[in-house]
C-alpha cells in the first residue's frame, strides 16, 4: 500500500472509532472483571496495535484512566505463538487478527485453558514441559562422533515440515474438550510432536520411549476424538491424523510390550 | 484425575463397548424383532435365549461385567469433558458431546430396564410378550424406550467410528470419512430394528 493510499485511507476514516471488551484480571488469583475500550480508528489495525493503542493511552470507554492492559508478544507474524488469545471466542493469535475482518466490539479474553498472569497474558510452561517429557528432540551427542544418521527422503522431509510448523501457541489445547483441570491431558500438538520425531530418521531410534509416554498419564488416551484441534490450529497441521497415526503406533508397542519383541525401533 | 493405567483402561473401555457390548446390543434388537411376527415368536425365541445351557456365566462375562466397567469408566470420562459445541459447531464435536450425553442417559435408561426386566424375573415375574405389552402400553414408557433404543444404536454407531481411529484401523480424514459414512448406515439399519420391535408391542 502506498504512502498516499494511506493517507487517503485515514481521511475517510477520521473521527471513527473501534470499540473492544476486554477481560482484564489484575494478579494470577483475583477476579477477572471485564472493561471496555474505544479508541480511535486506524487503517489496516490489528488487535496488537490496538493493544498498543490502549498501553498509549490507557483510558477506558467511560473516559476513566486505567491501568494498561498486558499481553504477550513477540515475533508479530504468526510463527512464535505468543500472543495466543480469545477473540470473539476462538482462540487465536492477536497478530494476524485484523480489526476490518472482525464484528465489533471486539472481546478479548486469555486462553482460560492456561494459568492467567495478568489480563491476557497466560503461562503456558505446561505445554513446554510436555515438550520435555516427550523428548522433542532429536539426540545426536555421544562421547565421540557419531557420523552422519540415515538420510532422510526429500519427500518425507517436505511432509514432516508440515508438522513442524507447530508454534506451541496453545490455541489447540484451548479449543479441546479434554484438556482442562480434571485431566493432565498434555494435548493434540504434542501428539502431533511425537509423530513428527519418531517419522525423522534419527528420531525414530528411540521412538519406543515417546510412545510409552504418550501411553502414561496425561497421554494420547486423553483423546476423546471431538476432533476440534484440526479445526482450531492456525498453521493448518494434520493434527487428527497424528493423533490416529499415534493410535495406530501405540496399539503396536502396546502388543510389543506386553508379549516381547526385538523389533521396538524399527 | 487421571491416573498411570488411563490408556490402558481407555482401550479396554473402546474394545468392551464393541466387543461384547455392541454384539450384545445387535442381538439384543434382532431377537427383540421377533416381536414383529407375533407374540408366540417373540416368546419362543426369549424362552430359547433364557434358557441357553450355561446361561448365568452368559449374562455375567458377555453382559453385567464389561457392561458394568464401560458404563462405569465411561460415565467418569462423560464428565471429564467441557463440552463446547457454542464455540465449535462441527458435525465431530457434536457427535462428541452426543456420544456423552446418550451414554449418561443410557446408564440411566438400562440400570430401568433391567430392573424392570431382569431383576423382575429373579423375583419371580414372567418375562414374555405381554410383559412388554403392558409396559409400552404407557405413552410415556413408549417414549422412553425409544429415547433408550435410539440412544443405544447411536451410542454403538459412533463408538464404532471411534473404535477405528482409537485403535488406529482408520488414520486418513478420507478413511475416517469413509467410517463415518459406514457407522451412520450402521445407526440407521440398527435404529430401524429396534424401533419396529418396539412398536410390535403397541
């Protein structure tokens, strides 16, 4: 868009206003209150720079000061997953929420899924330690110098990229209706992680230790199938399909366990 | 909640809902149907099932056990759950809550039935064509057990789609399609039987 364009833009839209509801909640345990907000309209404006406007100016639709409201971000083009919230219901990321293509007011709530901060910033180090336990990583360190691992086919590889566009952002675990304080469910985006490392060819050499995580506590069986996940995830990952690849790979070392086998990583 | 054992109890749950349950539940209707050719071959075939040789191990390992633990287990994952169909409206998330709200309503349903039925024999009580008869002669008694027939063949349908993604049988969206397409004849076929049943005694 042109500079003039722009200019254009901001005339004809001068005077106008974009009107938000905001679930604010002060500290991780007090009450959360909501409080609206309506601050003067800009062309092309995200829910970030909206955000900013509010920090700007911290002044509340009933032309009382207030205090900021805080939220989380980082990379500002939907690749880290930081700014994860509720926007006008769905969870989502804040950056690629574009005013124009949202019906106003615009309510904002913090993925309730997740321990709340403060207003809209939540903690979410229980997916990073699930991350963990699953072992998301390839391991390629040895006391000496392992070499080259196998190659891995270029298709395979174009494939698998799908799967690592997962951000961690939360917003899957949000719209599941099994992860939720009466579980320990750890969610479909760690399912998908599994897959994803035990497909690598590396990662596939210590395949059998994600799978008998994923069928402990908190894992796979959680699944209740209501398939919302696909549905939710920004990036477009086959979430589902991991998860029933999963359930296909966990039936096996399930039979291997139990009766014996030489074949556990391959 | 959730415990170490979860997954293993999970598959068990799966597998019991079909096998014996589901089976159970599809020769449970097709006997029922008997109904539809008259009252003496409603009555011969419930006296042949009521008196098949071992018939108390029967009930218990094929039926009251694995109906027990899956109605049990299951109404503890019913309310594990925090529907939320306002926010996604998809057919699967439906079915979702549908498949928890007829099993609840189903422990209800047959915890009656078999009370009705079952525990009435022990006492004594005939179980046979007027039996029913009397019963469904109640409008409200009519409805309830079409609640609970339909119910129980939605119930199985959709538990057999997720038998299959459970196990891992169906893993592509077009495979799982494809169940979706087969359980929903399945619903339908088994729903049609059940229903004709029942109203054989009216």
């Amino acid at each position: 868009m042109t500079e003039q364009t722009t200019a254009v833009l901001e005339q004809q839209t001068a005077g106008k206003t974009v009107k938000f509801e905001i679930q604010r909640q002060d500290t991780p345990d007090s009450k959360p209150y909501m409080e609206s907000f309506e601050i003067p309209y800009r062309p092309n404006m995200n829910v970030i720079s909206a955000l900013m406007e509010i920090r700007r100016n911290p002044v509340n639709a009933e032309g009382k000061k207030t205090t900021p409201v805080n939220w989380d971000m980082n990379c500002l083009e939907e690749v880290c997953g930081a700014c994860s919230m509720v926007i006008n219901g769905r969870p989502r990321q804040s950056c690629t929420a574009l005013v124009d293509q949202l019906t106003q007011p615009i309510r904002l709530e913090p993925m309730r899924t997740f321990p709340v901060v403060r207003d809209l910033v939540v903690d979410r180090e229980f997916m990073f330690d699930s991350l963990k336990r699953i072992k998301a990583w390839i391991p390629i360190d040895g006391t000496y110098d392992l070499g080259e691992g196998p190659r891995m086919p270029e298709r395979k590889r174009q494939w698998a990229y799908e799967l690592s566009k997962c951000m961690t952002c939360g917003v899957c675990l949000e719209a599941c209706p099994n992860v939720n304080d009466k579980t320990n469910f750890i969610g479909p985006a760690l399912l998908s992680q599994v897959r994803l490392f035990n497909s690598h060819p590396t990662g596939a050499m210590n395949k059998d230790e994600r799978l008998e995580t994923i069928m402990s506590d908190g894992g796979i069986g959680e699944c209740g199938n209501s398939q919302n996940c696909v549905v939710a995830c920004p990036k477009g990952i086959p979430l589902t399909t991991s998860i029933a690849a999963m359930n296909r790979a966990t039936t096996v070392q399930m039979f291997k366990n139990f009766f014996g086998s030489d074949h556990m990583v391959d | 909640m959730s415990r170490e054992s979860d997954f293993y109890l999970r598959r068990l749950h799966s597998l019991l809902g079909v096998i014996p349950v589901g089976l159970f539940l599809t020769q449970h209707l097709v006997i029922n149907h008997f109904a539809t050719r008259g009252e003496e071959a409603f009555n011969n075939a419930s006296n042949f099932m009521g008196s098949l040789p071992f018939v108390l191990f029967l009930e218990w390992f094929i039926i009251y056990i694995p109906l027990m633990f899956h109605a049990f287990y299951g109404v503890y994952i019913a309310f594990t759950a925090k529907n939320n169909v306002q926010r996604y409206g998809t057919f699967r998330n439906w079915m979702f809550m549908l498949q928890r709200v007829t099993g609840v309503f189903l422990v209800i349903f047959i915890a009656w039935h078999i009370y009705e039925t079952r525990i009435q024999k022990a006492l004594g009580a005939e179980v046979n064509f007027n039996m029913m008869e009397e019963i469904l002669s109640n409008p409200f008694m009519l409805a309830f057990y079409i609640a609970g027939v339909l119910s129980a063949t939605f119930h199985l349908a959709n538990g057999l789609w997720s038998f299959a993604v459970t196990w891992g049988i169906a893993q592509s969206p077009r495979s799982q399609k494809i169940v979706s397409y087969i359980t929903i004849a399945a619903f339908l076929v088994l729903s049609v039987i059940g229903i004709q049943a029942l109203l054989a005694f009216v």
